[in-house]
C-alpha cells in the first residue's frame, strides 16, 4: 500500500496486522529524504492506527536511506534554515515519541539524515552490508534532524565529532560493537529479524511500551531524585493496569512463560 506519497508504502503484517511495516521506497535516489518524504513519515506516525501495537522501518533497494536529499537543498536564510531543520525535527518526533515502538531494520547505507532517521527508533537491527557515516562535515554543512542530540546518546559525543570531523564510516560490525545498532544479522535478513521483534513488542502490556518510549529517556535525563521519583509514578502507573495485574497472576500461576536463555 502506499500513503498519500508514493515513496513511502505502509503494509500491516502479523496474524492480528499488529505491526505497521513503514518502507522508505525511492531506491533510485538510494531512499534519499526530500521534504515530501519526510512529512509522509511524520503523517504516517501520526495517524497509526489503533489496532498497530509495534512498527518497522526499513528502505527499498540497496541501501536504507542517503539522507537528505541533496538535490533540494536549496538556497534558504538562516531562518529558513532553522524552519527546515524543525520540520524534520517535528516528523522524527513522531516517530520517537509516537504511539508505539519502532524497529529500524538496517542495511547498506545509513547515512546523514539516515542515520538520524534510524536513531529516532527505539531498536535498530543491521544487516552485514550495513555502513554508518555523517557526510555533512564534508558536505560542509551539520546535522538538522536531531542527530546531535539522538547520535550521542547511542555513541558518545567523542565518536560522533570523529564521524563529522573526519567522515568516517563504520563498517556493521563496528556500528554494532559501538552502540549504532542493538543486533548484527546476516546481509538480507534485518526485515525479518525486525518484524520478529516488533511482534514480539507488540504481544507487551501497551502501557510497558508507553513507559519505555515516553518515560525512560525523560527519566534518564532528569537528576537522579527526580528520576527515582518519575520512575515512581510510573511504576506504579504500569503496576495498578488490570492487564499487569492478568499477566502478574499468570506467572505465578503456572501459566506464563519463564525467563530463558536464548
Ligand atoms: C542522492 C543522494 C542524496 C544518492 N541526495 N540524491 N547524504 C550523503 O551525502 C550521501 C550521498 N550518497 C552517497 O554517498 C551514495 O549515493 C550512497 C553511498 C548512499 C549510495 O551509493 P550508490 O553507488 O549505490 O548510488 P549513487 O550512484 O551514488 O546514487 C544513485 C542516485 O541517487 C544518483 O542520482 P542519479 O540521478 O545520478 O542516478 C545520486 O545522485 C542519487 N543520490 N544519495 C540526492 N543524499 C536533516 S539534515 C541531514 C543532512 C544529511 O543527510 S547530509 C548527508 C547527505
């Protein structure tokens, strides 16, 4: 199915469609986002339907995504500029703190506003073709779309400059050692190790995926007493759901599945 922007499609996979499978699809221009693409990925998150509990993202073609599409980077004024970069800001918002769980699933290309695009889901699973590289420094422009923020946050502050400074590409093992992707898969199958994951996020009481997505990052940037307090209110929040309380007494019923090793 595609949205209103035929370089985006959105499917529903799963035996209830509970995962929104959410495909960049502009694999001549290597999945590049123009301003159109990025509003549909904003309007697609927005308007999820209920029924969708967890969603992948992925990229058509050889690559997931080259980023900003450079053929539109206009001339623009400095508040242009900043518009522009918020409007990428608001649609990757979206997909962050949206309604539900997004599993990036990644292969070739990840790059610029790529990467960007991937750090604003909560999982990424890499293929081995997968390569990681924030071009702006040589392009000789910045990050716009939250990657200064996202980026350190899943590698540090020093690897990132590293990246800008010196263009440097990390390989998918690398990306992976580093804290770019959560899981490293053979070259072809981050789709289905992708999809595998958000079924199973999707099966998870909605108001544990809330408190991941909507509490956790807040509370791992707020002080420590009122991070310890937020996770509090939010614990107790997640504990007095009449679905905690069936999945509680299932295990000590005999009737959920225990902790195992893989
Ligand atoms: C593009 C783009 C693009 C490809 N904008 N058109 N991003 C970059 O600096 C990455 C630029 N792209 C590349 O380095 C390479 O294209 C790839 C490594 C991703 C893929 O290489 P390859 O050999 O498979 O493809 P290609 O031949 O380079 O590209 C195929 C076509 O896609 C070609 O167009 P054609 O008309 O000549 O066929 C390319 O021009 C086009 N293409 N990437 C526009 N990015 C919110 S701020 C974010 C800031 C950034 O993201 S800056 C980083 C931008």
């Amino acid at each position: 199915m595609t949205t209103s922007n035929p370089d985006l499609s959105l499917q529903f996979v799963g035996e209830q469609s509970e995962v929104a499978l959410v495909t960049l699809n502009r694999p001549v221009k290597r999945n590049a986002l123009n301003d159109g693409l990025v509003m549909a990925l904003r309007d697609v998150f927005q308007n999820l339907p209920k029924s969708v509990r967890a969603a992948v993202v992925n990229g058509n073609g050889d690559h997931f995504c080259a980023g900003l599409d450079l053929s539109e980077l206009s001339e623009r004024d400095a508040a242009q500029g900043v518009l522009h970069s918020r409007m990428w800001h608001a649609a990757l918002e979206c997909v962050e703190k949206g309604t539900v769980p997004v599993v990036a699933a990644l292969h070739g290309a990840v790059v610029g506003g790529g990467l960007e695009l991937a750090s604003a889901c909560h999982i990424r699973v890499a293929d081995e073709s997968t390569f990681y590289a924030l071009p702006e420094g040589t392009r000789g422009i910045f990050v716009g779309g939250g990657g200064s923020v996202r980026v350190p946050k899943l590698i540090g502050a020093a690897r990132m400059t590293d990246m800008m400074l010196t263009g440097r590409v990390y390989n998918a093992a690398d990306g992976e050692r580093v804290g770019l992707a959560q899981y490293l898969v053979p070259t072809g199958t981050a789709l289905d190790k992708a999809i595998e994951l958000a079924t199973r996020i999707a099966a998870n009481a909605p108001m544990t995926n809330f408190a991941l997505m909507h509490a956790l990052p807040r509370i791992a940037e707020q002080p420590a007493d009122h991070g310890l307090f937020t996770e509090a209110l939010m614990a107790s929040v997640a504990q007095s759901a009449p679905e905690a309380k069936a999945r509680v007494r299932a295990f000590l019923e005999g009737k959920a599945a225990k902790v195992q090793k893989d």
